[in-house]
C-alpha cells in the first residue's frame, strides 16, 4: 500500500471514485496489526483506491475528519468521508465492510 500525500488525497477527494485511506501512527502496536489485515484485503480488491499516511505527519486530516484515534480507515466516496472504521476486528470483516462501498 502506498504512503499518501496532501496530493494524493486532494486527488482523491477532488475525482469522485471510491478510496480508503488508512490512518496510523509507526509506534501503535494495533496499528501494525490492522496493517497486515488491510495489506491482504487490498490484495482481495486490486482496481481499488488504497493510500496509508502516518498521522503524525497530517495532523490536520485528524481535525478534518474527526478522527477520533487510531488506527482508523477513512472511506471516501463522491468526495465526502462516508464512514471511518477503527476496530478492524479481521480480514473477513474488513472485506465485508469495503464491499458495501461498491455498489
């Protein structure tokens, strides 16, 4: 998954397709967990929008989008973040959850 820049989530806000932007900081051990997890989801869904930026370097994505800690999962759909996901639980659950975004 590759590391995102302002750039990259202006484009992504700015083209209307269906991205999601994990959020973490390098020294929460559940962020390194929920990482794993997300890497194989994003193997299960590869025409898909993925971005990671660590939240230490973009605070002011936390005050935009109310993030309330991490790690957190930003879905963005039509410019707008439509959920955020902070519990990970499994890859099963996280492929359940993206999947509902593709209608």
């Amino acid at each position: 998954m590759k590391e995102w820049s302002q750039k990259d989530m202006d484009h992504l806000m700015q083209n209307g397709e269906v991205g999601f932007v994990y959020l973490y900081t390098p020294i929460c051990g559940t962020c390194q967990m929920a990482g794993r997890m997300l890497e194989v989801v994003t193997q299960l869904f590869p025409n898909l929008t993925f971005g990671k930026a660590d939240l230490n370097y973009y605070p002011e994505w936390a005050l935009k989008f109310e993030v309330q800690s991490v790690p957190c999962l930003l879905i963005i759909k039509d410019g707008q973040v439509v959920d955020k996901i902070f519990a990970f639980h499994s890859v099963p659950y996280l492929h359940e959850k993206i999947k509902q975004y593709l209608l």
